[in-house]
C-alpha cells in the first residue's frame, strides 16, 4: 500500500497556513473564492476543492472538546 495515507509535517503547516490566511481575510468580507485566488493560490497553487479540504481539517491546537462538553446519556436529571 505505501505511504499514501500518511500525512507529513509539512501537510499540516500547509494546512494551518492556508487556514491562518483564509480567517486573516474572512474577517474583511472577501468570499472564499477571492480569498482563494488573490492570496491562496499565489503561495501553494492548490485547487479550489482542495482549498475547502484544508478549510475542513480541525487543528489539535484549537478548542479542545473537554469531557463536560459531551452529553451524558447515563446521567439522569430529575424525577
């Protein structure tokens, strides 16, 4: 099968880039696609399907989700 399916360190800061970049301009009002072709694409020329894969990806860095966030379906509350 190979190496297809791993993802190298310099995927993830591609990524992390092109989202840094995309929420650096969303914030001005520019549609994605504009953001895509006047700032993306100059620096990775990444298609625009790939553009919005990298705009799906979360970040461990982020929000983490704490336990407390989840509901429990083992918890009663009230009568």
């Amino acid at each position: 099968m190979g190496q297809r399916g791993i993802k190298g360190m310099s995927y993830q800061m591609r990524v992390k880039r092109v989202n840094e970049i995309y929420n650096e301009h969303a914030k001005d009002g520019l549609s994605n696609r504009e953001i895509l072709r006047r700032f993306v694409w100059p620096l990775f020329y990444i298609s625009e399907k790939t553009f919005y894969n990298y705009l799906n990806i979360p970040f461990p860095d982020e929000q983490p989700k704490r336990k407390e966030d989840y509901p429990n379906l083992f918890e009663q509350k009230g009568p």
